[in-house]
C-alpha cells in the first residue's frame, strides 16, 4: 500500500495537493473560468452558467471554498463568489517553479 499519510510531505507539496485536487473536476475549472470573466456572481448565476443541478454546483463551490480558491461573501439571501488570488498566485508560483527547472536541466529525456 502506498503512503498516503500528508505528514510525510512538506506544507507546500500538500498545499498544491489540495489546489491541484480542488481543480480536478471539470465542472470546477468552468466555475473558475465564469468568475473570471466575472467581478462577482451569486451562486444563481453560476447555476445558470453550467449544465448541473443547484445542489451540484453548490458541492463544486463548498470544494472550491474549502481549498481556498474562491472566496465567498454573504450578501442578503445570496452568496457571492470570487477568485482568492492568493490561491491562483500559489499555484502560479509552483508552475514557473516547475517551468524554470524543466528549461535549467534542457534534458533529452524520453
């Protein structure tokens, strides 16, 4: 069996973990794409965005909210959602993280 217990990796590793399993689902990566192009949106209008069910799409958010990657304020009957930027500069970091070293090694693996 493989490990599978965080504590065997650092903050970081396990902090992109949860970001990266966070924008597994496709339904999620629209949800960011629609705020986006959007400042702010109430959970009505992501429902009208994208071919699932309210209750589906709240699932997709509280995931979403739960991993940090959007915030959510309430105002009156609604929530509205957006973009936490720490979140998305997070896994900005760990990609050019990851792009700089591919372009430092120049490996002719594979």
């Amino acid at each position: 069996m493989g490990a599978t217990n965080t504590e065997n990796f650092t903050d970081k590793q396990n902090a992109i973990a949860i970001l990266a399993k966070a924008l597994g689902h496709p339904a999620r990566v629209a949800i960011i794409d629609y705020l986006l192009k959007t400042d702010t949106c109430i959970c009505g209008d992501i429902v009208n965005e994208l071919p699932l069910a309210q209750p589906t799409v709240s699932q997709h958010l509280k995931e979403l909210k739960n991993a940090g990657i959007i915030k959510g304020s309430i105002e009156g009957n609604a929530i509205c959602y957006c973009i936490d930027e720490k979140a998305l500069e997070k896994l900005q970091a760990y990609f050019v993280g990851i792009s700089s070293k591919l372009n430092a090694k120049k490996s002719n693996c594979c």
